[in-house]
C-alpha cells in the first residue's frame, strides 16, 4: 500500500476515470486548489519456458528459457 498524505484535506473539483488512457487504465483527480493527481495501472510481460524430463519422479529442468519481464 502507498499513502498518499498530501492528497489528505484537499477538495476534489473533479474525478475523471478512464478505461483506455495513453498509459492504461487511469484515474485523474483535480483539486480545487489547481494541482491534479493521477495514477495509472501498469503491466509488465515476460516469458516462461522450460524443457523438462519427467520419468515419473520429480520434474527435472533440461533448459529454462525464461525471459526477465519487460514493461509495456
């Protein structure tokens, strides 16, 4: 969780959602006092892949060919 302690006390002129935003999905928040917050939902995707051996026991990993996750 991350509080956001200087949103606290403000008076919200208006809040937009957006289900599509240039970044995601997004969530844009102006103040009465001229400043906005906004928050979007980011992804990430990577790949999993593995040769594996199982003769009835315990999988065994030939190969992992696992990709790091990239950001979207």
């Amino acid at each position: 969780m991350i509080e956001c302690k200087e949103l606290a006390g403000k008076v919200i002129r208006v809040c937009h959602l957006y289900e599509n935003g240039s970044n995601g999905p997004e969530v844009h928040i102006e103040f009465t006092d001229d400043t906005t917050f906004f928050a979007c939902l980011k992804t990430s995707v990577s790949l999993e892949a593995k040769c594996i051996q199982d003769e009835g026991g315990e999988p065994q990993v030939l190969k992992d060919y696992t990709s790091p996750a990239v950001s979207r």
